[in-house]
C-alpha cells in the first residue's frame, strides 16, 4: 500500500479520535454533575433561604443566590437590550458601509467581547470604591450589563449585516425615514435578538469572576439596589470550600442547578430560533 | 397642514434618534479607554514606588513587607495557558478537519449541539468537574508515574481544564475557517490525486494558516484571562512552578483571592490594579491582532 494512503488512515483514526475526546469530556462534565449534584439537589434547596449554621451543615436551601442571580440577569439583560439595540442599529442603518466609525466600532467590541470578566470586575470595584459604593445588586448588574454588550453587540451584528440593502431601499422609497426603517429591520434580526439573549443570560448567569467583587454575597433576598446579592457560581464556589461534607454536597446540587438552566437555554435557544425566523426575507 | 406637522415630527424623531443612537455608540466605545485609564490611574501608586521592570521581573511577594514581584504569576500565567493551548489545539484542529471534511451529517448534528452546551457552561462548573475528576487522576494515577508526591493541584489540572474550556472556542472557529476554503481547490487537489487526508493538509491548513493562528490568539487571550476554574485546580502556592506537578499561581486567580484584603494594606490595591491592568493590555493586544486578521482573513476570502 502506498505511503499516502496509510498516512490517510492514521489521520482519519486521529480525527475520528479527537472528536471522540470532544464528546468524551462533554459526557464526564454531565455525568459528574449529575452523579454528584442529583442526591442533594431537593425542593428544600432551591425553596429557602440559608438557615442558621446553613454553612456547617443544617437545614435551609440556596434560595438567595437564585433570586439573586435571577435578579441580576434579568436587569442586565434588559439594560444590555436596551443599549445594544441602537448600536445595532446605529452601525447598520445610519452608518455607511465603509464608514470608519463602523470598523472601529466592531473592532473595539470584539476586543471588548475579549476582555475577561474578572478585569471588568476589578474595573467596577476601583469605580465603586471611588463613588464611596459597597458591593450591592446595582454593581453586579452594572458588571454583567458591561460584560455582555458585547455579546449582544457582537451576535446581533453578525444577522443585521447580512440584511438586504434592497429591503432599507424599498422602505426608503415608501418614505420611510430611517428611524422608521429600523422597524423593518428589527422584524429581520428577530431570531438574531432572540439568540443573542439566550446567549448573553448564559454567560451571564454563570459569571463569577465579575460579580465576585461587585454584587458580594449575603443569606438574604436583596431587596433594594444597594444591597448585596448573592449568586449562583458564587454559592458554588464558596461552598465548595467548606471543609464539611453536607455543605459540599449543596455546592454540587448547586453547580447541577446551574449546568441545568444553562442546558435548557441551550437547547430553547435552538428551538426559538426557527420560531422567530418567520419574517425573515433571504 | 397637519401633514406638514406630522412629517417634521417624524423628520425630528429620526434626527433625535439618530444623535441619541450616535452618543450610545461612541460612549460604549469609550468604555474600552476608560477602562485602561481607570486602571492605569489605580496603578500609578505602585509604579511610582518600584519600577515596571522591577514588578515584572521580582520573585518576592509578600504584601506586607511591601514587596510586589509579579513573576511568579506571569510565569504561571504563560505556563497553564500555553498548556492549555498545546493540548486543545492538536484535538479542535482534528476535530474541526473531521466535522468540515470527513463527517456525515449526522454526526456533526450532534456535535454542534454539544459544542454549543460545552461553551455555555459556567466556569465555576468546569472548576467544580477539575477538582472532582482531573484533580484526584493526576494526584492518584497520572502523577506518581513521574514524581514522588503531587496534591493534583497543579499546574497540568490547569491546563486540562482550561484546554477543555477553548476546545469548543477553537472548534467553531475553525469550523467556519475550513468550510471559507472554495471547494474548488479541494476538487482540484482530488483530482491530482491526493487523498483526503492530504487535502485537508497541504490545501484546507494551509490555505486558513492565517486564520488559524488568528483563532489561537483569541483562544490564548480566553484562556489567560479565565478566572474561577483555575483558581479552583491549581493550587495557588506562590512560587515558580518548575514541573508539571507542581502548584501554579495565574494572575487571576491572584486578583480573585485577595480582592478581600486588599483594602487593608498599603500598596496591595494598587499591586492588584496593576495585575488588572497588565492582563487587560495583554489581552487588548492580543485581540486586537487576532480580530484585525480574522477580518483580513475573511476578506480575502470573500474575494
């Protein structure tokens, strides 16, 4: 047989293993978590709030980081949505193609998008030390607000460019001024927007090294801005630490809790996007 | 007249939005500079006091004799990342080859899913997976093949995981480098006789080369930057790891532990700033570079 083609089965055995190590990983992450997270993961849990000696041990559940991190995403989200979405529209319909402002733009957010959350977090917490701020839910949203423009940005930009010139032509010569050319715009980026949501609520309910320094920690449901918020990677992590068993094992259910929610976003994010295709226009 | 009305206020509705949309644009831009200047300007208390080259350079770290030698982490830092690179790349250029060149398509229906999930998931989780798997098979089984003693915490639990955390980054980009390349050059390398294999290799690699180091780049920049899950593996001893088994210190696991107590000793702020500050300017660089290739990249390919 010739060289090649051994040199063509080792490869094709190599590729066929890579893949496999791919999938390998992927199957012990969800394993582990499931196998380590399933027996400590009750109602109780995800119901109450830390008890007294939670920490070492007894009753009470992480009710606090769920709302807080739920708190956090939620505002972020909307925050982001509200400032990304003119960007969005900014670069794309008002700018010129070959606008310098347009390349400087999408270069400095996929720069931006690079930035790792840590950085940020340590950026916010010099600002909040400057304003006189303690760590609160107004600092985590802040972070995680900044932490996914770029996201938002980013994955909205990549459906907006491939718009049709002819559609904002068409709208154009209906007399539509360009504000209101948007609207038809916006009917094409929908399934954009959708996935660009899913994908930054990932990445932001499993962010930890921002909030780590700005939103704090605390057994309590903040219930103003000002106050700290616990979160879910952070109650994973802290509790991780602890030198007691049970306390351990909450950690694992919590980290299973996270994996669950970030599966589930996956997975509508895949179904949800053929959904909002609708208008779409090729 | 109320025609002319109700056309001025459209007329100055689109102007008011596009001023407002302008200013949006520009401000998030300016974040990336404030930023860097917010930092640099915390910093500037411990670089008045030693030298750049000197805080680079020093191997002693002890806050409270006021000594800040940043190269035990710089040194972690380079290490688990370019480990962690060296590993995930070999597997993600594979991968992406079999998924673009060789795979049904079946198989790659269930392997973008599982890609998808694999880059969604939470550090904390991938951190929480090293400590309970990785962790205890280097300290049980991998490592006493070739030392006396290693906790698991290491620097190789930080490569492992950190290189299971770019895989899926690599993966895709790849995939969207190797599927750029016109499939009339793969035909006319078939038809000269090459294999599959050396198609792939002598005219996909070769002809996304650029692409691909611009990919390595961003994934260098994402691993070096990753926080939770190394400060999880690998120990966090200070001192300059000489093997594989020995503990590792990165820089963000150095900002994340000591955020607490930094406010109690002087100088330390403004040592974990300027820790900030060096991670944020690498991974400007190194961003930058990358994106301004991959647009090159893709360009030229449009062509």
């Amino acid at each position: 047989m010739k060289l090649k083609f051994v040199e063509e089965r080792i490869f094709n055995l190599l590729m066929v293993l890579a893949t496999l190590v791919v999938f390998g990983f992927f199957a012990s992450i969800i394993w582990t978590i499931a196998r380590t997270g399933f027996p400590s993961l009750t109602w109780e849990m995800v119901s109450q709030l830390p008890g007294g000696g939670f920490y070492l041990g007894k009753d009470g559940g992480i009710l606090n980081a769920i709302a807080g991190s739920l708190m956090i995403v939620f505002a972020s989200t909307l925050l982001g949505l509200a400032i990304s979405i003119p960007i969005v529209f900014y670069i794309n319909v008002y700018l010129k193609k070959a606008s310098r402002l347009a390349y400087f733009a999408r270069l400095s957010f996929d720069v931006l998008f690079g930035i790792p959350s840590i950085v940020y977090g340590a950026f916010a917490f010099t600002i909040m030390i400057f304003f006189g701020l303690k760590t609160s839910l107004l600092g985590g949203i802040i972070v995680i607000t900044l932490l996914i423009i770029p996201i938002f940005v980013r994955s909205m930009d990549e459906v907006a460019k491939s718009v049709s010139k002819d559609l904002l032509d068409a709208a154009y010569s209906l007399g539509a001024t360009k504000l209101e050319s948007c609207g038809v715009v916006l009917r094409q980026i929908a399934p954009g927007i959708a996935t660009a949501t899913l994908l930054s609520v990932g990445r932001a309910i499993g962010d930890a090294a921002g909030v780590l320094f700005t939103a704090g920690f605390t057994d309590n449901i903040p219930t103003a801005l000002n106050e700290p918020a616990a979160t879910l990677p952070l109650s994973v992590f802290f509790q991780l630490s602890s030198p007691i068993p049970e306390v351990r094992e909450r950690a694992y259910a919590a980290a299973l809790l996270l994996t669950i929610i970030v599966l589930v976003l996956s997975v509508t994010g895949r179904l949800v996007t053929g959904r909002f295709s609708k208008n779409r226009i090729k | 007249m109320e025609h002319t009305g109700l056309l001025r206020r459209r007329v100055a509705a689109n102007a008011m939005a596009s001023k407002l949309m302008k200013l949006l644009t520009i401000i998030s831009l300016l974040t990336l500079l404030i930023i860097g200047v917010g930092l640099y300007y915390k910093s500037t208390a411990i670089l008045g006091e030693h030298s750049l080259w000197s805080l680079l350079t020093g191997k002693e770290w002890s806050p409270l004799s006021g000594q800040f030698g940043f190269r035990p982490f710089i040194v972690s830092s380079v290490y688990v990342t370019v480990l962690s690179v060296a590993i995930a790349l070999p597997v993600a250029l594979l991968t992406a080859l079999f998924l673009t060149e060789n795979a049904k398509p079946w198989i790659t229906k269930v392997v973008f899913p599982i890609l998808d999930i694999l880059a969604g998931i939470p550090s904390v989780v991938y951190g929480l997976w090293g400590t309970l798997i990785i962790v205890p098979w280097i300290a049980d089984s991998f490592g006493p093949l070739f030392v006396d003693y290693t906790s698991g915490y290491t620097l190789l639990a930080g490569g492992i995981v950190l290189s299971v955390m770019i895989i899926p980054l690599l993966v895709s980009l790849f995939i969207e480098l190797f599927s750029a390349v016109p499939k009339d050059f793969k035909d006319a390398s078939a038809s000269l006789g090459a294999t599959r294999w050396q198609t792939s290799r002598l005219v996909v690699v070769r002809k996304a080369s650029p692409g691909i180091i611009a990919a390595v780049v961003l994934a260098i920049s994402k691993a070096f930057g990753e926080t939770l899950a190394v400060l999880m593996v690998c120990g966090n001893m200070v001192g300059i790891p000489h093997s594989l088994f020995d503990s590792a210190y990165p820089l963000p696991a150095l900002i994340a532990n000591n955020y607490g107590e930094m406010l109690s000793l002087p100088k330390y702020e403004s040592a974990l700033m300027f820790a900030s500050l060096l991670m944020f300017v690498i991974i400007l660089i190194f961003n930058a570079i990358s994106r301004v290739v991959l647009q090159k990249v893709e360009q030229k390919f449009k062509l």
